[in-house]
C-alpha cells in the first residue's frame, strides 16, 4: 500500500509556488527506474506561461533528490545545445558541420544520463548524442576503436567535451522489424556473429553496469508499489546475491544489448550491419549483454499490442535462452552466469513496469510486472520463460 506522504507532482508544485508563481496544476506525467535512481517528470501549469517540464530525481541511496527545469539537466549541461534550432545550428558551426537545421526532435532523455535528438541539417540525418561530460571522451574513444574492429557503429562526426557528440545514421533495417520474416535461429546467429566481432575490439574501460548489482534496489522499488511483488522480488534478490560467481576474463561488450540497438542488412537477411547506442560498450561478461538481449525481448513481448508480434518476441527469447543457456552445456559456468544475470535483468524490467501502476493509460503493467517475475522465479528454479502471455510453440 502506498504511505500518505506529499507526491512527487505534490512537492514540485510546492517548490514552483515557493517562486511566487499561482500553480494551477502539477501531473506526474513519466516516472523511470534508473539503475541509481527514480526519475520522475512533471508536467507544471502556471498562470500567463505555457506548461512546464520538472524533473525529480530521487537517488536510490536515499540521498536528497534533484529537481530542475527542463532542459536545464545539471547532468547534462550540452541538453540545452540540442533543445532549440539556433542552438543546435550555433554548436555544428563550432564543430564546421552544416548549420541550416531543417528538423529537430528529441527522440528520447533519460534524465541525468543522457538524450537523444534526431536533426536534419542540409538535407543530412544525424544524430545528436547528449551524455554527461565525464563520460564523453570515453565513448568517443569507444566509437573509434568499434569503428577500428570492423563493428558497424555509425560514423563518429565530431564531439564535445561538454557532453555531446555528431553521429550519422546507421545502415540497413531495424532487426525488430526482422522479426516478422527471419527465423529466431537466424537471428540469434546473426547477433551471434556481430557478438564475436565485438568480443574482438580493443578497449581499455570497464563496460558500464546497467543493472548488475542493483537487485536489492529493485525489489524495494517493487515493494513499495505491492507487498506481494516486493516479497517475491526479494526472494530473488537474495537468489542472485546468493550466487555470486567468478567472472570471466573480460572482452569486449555492448553492455545494453537488444534488438533496437541492432539493425539487419533486410528483411530477409538478418546479418548486422549496424550497432547503435555503444555508450555503454567496454570490457565485461559477455553474459550481461545476453540478459539484457533476452530480457527486453521478453519486456517487450508484453508491450507489444499486436498478438502475432508479441509471440515472434516471445518465441525469439526462448530460442535465445536455449542457445545462451543450454546451448553452452559444455560449459556450465557460462550458462549459470547468464541465468543469474537474466534474473536480475527481469527484476529490473519489473521494477521500471511496477512504479507506474498509478498512470493513466498503463493499468496492465503491473501484471506484466508480476509475470515477468514469474519468468525470474522459472529460471532460479531451473526451468525456462514462458514469456509475458505465455510460453509459445517450442
């Protein structure tokens, strides 16, 4: 059961009304569980302004939460270069690039981590990338030395030291859409292929932890939307912390491996020709990067409103499990890893589903929660997902 304490949207319209400004209403609007945080954007009506985006971040270590107007991200200090056109135009000028901006859309933000802008300058796509500025030289260094493996990430076009780096557009198809004309097996091996590529490269940076060693985070955001979920959730926690295994020599790894990260050559040739979002990429257990790919497909099986979809996503993470799990038999070291970590990758997938049980719109979502906690609690048991709506044809 939820405490009587303020809301979050409660407290922000307190902060603004603090300024001297008449709120006339204050609506949670999207709230996201980061691996260090709960962010939440509020959306502020005042009156004489247009509304207004806040967003709170409420560090998972209990520490005092951030709040700042968008895009004013004290993370992301280059958001505000990409927010509005002249700005962008300003900042390609200073990196010699095209300067007529002909469209910009912020495509995604996740707050105090990093946005996305999709820009067309001159008639050119690209791809504006906002990260914190701690973080920028590092995957700009990772580009090059993806680029240098043969791994094929977009073009690197340029880049800031205040946070924000140029890319082109990726080749081929998006691999999600493959789905409805290639095979799981055909899909598997080509991620397969593009995996042992990456394993290749050179890089001297530890891969950036998503979701490993948040379990218990996890399960305390699940128990403050339902007893019953946080209950399960920690059981499973403790499962994960109670198999702590060795790790491997490290290689080179995505460290956010799924289908939207990839693209195909075509519809009917699965084969990867492009790799996207490598921000996270550097040395690490290649078992991660095969929970989060089976993780989000089962994520996604969920989400998705159109059946047949739905069962191809499901059908592809149990083929994947399969290959990443049975498929490695010889080696039964690998195959626990990729189990302990897939468990805590749907803890996650659960806790970010859960904490929007009170959005309009999104009332389905805590039972997908507690179904893709039923797939964690099938793999700690030793069997396989079922998926979201069920197992599929085997």
């Amino acid at each position: 059961m939820r405490n009587t304490e303020p809301t979050v949207a409660e407290l922000v319209a307190e902060a603004v009304a603090a300024g001297g400004e008449r709120v006339r209403s204050a609506e949670l609007v999207s709230t996201e569980v980061s691996d260090d945080a709960r962010l939440n954007a509020v959306s502020v009506e005042v009156d004489g302004a247009e509304p207004r985006l806040y967003y709170v971040r409420e560090p998972a270590d209990g520490g005092l939460p951030q709040l700042w107007l968008h895009p004013d991200d004290p993370r992301l200090p280059a958001l505000q270069a990409v927010a509005f056109p002249h700005a962008v135009s300003i900042v390609l000028g200073r990196m010699s690039l095209p300067t007529r901006v002909d469209e910009l859309e912020l495509r995604s933000y996740r707050p105090g981590r990093r946005a996305v802008a999709r820009v067309v300058v001159g008639g050119r796509l690209l791809w504006l990338k906002v990260v914190r500025p701690t973080r920028v030289e590092r995957i700009a260094a990772s580009h090059r030395a993806l680029a240098g493996a043969g791994l094929p990430v977009p073009p690197l076009l340029s880049w800031s030291p205040a946070g924000l780096l140029v890319q082109g557009t990726a080749e081929g198809v998006p691999m999600a859409d493959v789905t409805r004309t290639a095979s799981p097996d055909a899909i598997i091996a080509a991620v397969d292929r593009m995996r042992a590529g990456l394993a290749g490269a050179t890089l001297d940076h530890p891969v950036r932890p998503v979701v490993r060693g948040r379990s218990a985070w996890y399960a305390d955001v699940l128990a403050n939307v339902s007893g019953e979920l946080g209950a399960r959730a920690g059981r499973l926690a403790a499962w994960v912390g109670d198999r702590e295994t060795t790790s491997p020599a490290s290689v080179a790894v995505h460290g956010d491996l799924h289908l939207g990260q990839l693209f195909s050559r075509s519809a009917d040739d699965p084969t990867v020709v492009g790799v996207i979002d490598v921000d996270t990429a550097g040395l690490g257990d290649p078992a991660d990067d095969s929970a989060a790919f089976i993780s989000n497909a089962l994520a996604a099986a969920g989400l998705n409103d159109d059946p047949g979809d739905s069962a191809r996503l499901t059908e592809l993470a149990r083929h994947a499990f399969r290959a990443w799990t049975v498929g490695t038999a010889e080696d039964p070291e690998v195959a626990e890893r990729v189990r302990r970590s897939l468990v805590e990758h749907l803890l996650a997938q659960a806790a970010q589903l859960a904490d929007l049980a009170d959005r309009p719109g999104l009332a389905d979502r805590p039972g997908l929660a507690d179904r893709l906690l039923g797939d964690a609690e099938a793999i700690a048991a030793g069997d396989e997902p079922e998926g979201p709506r069920g197992g599929g044809a085997g």
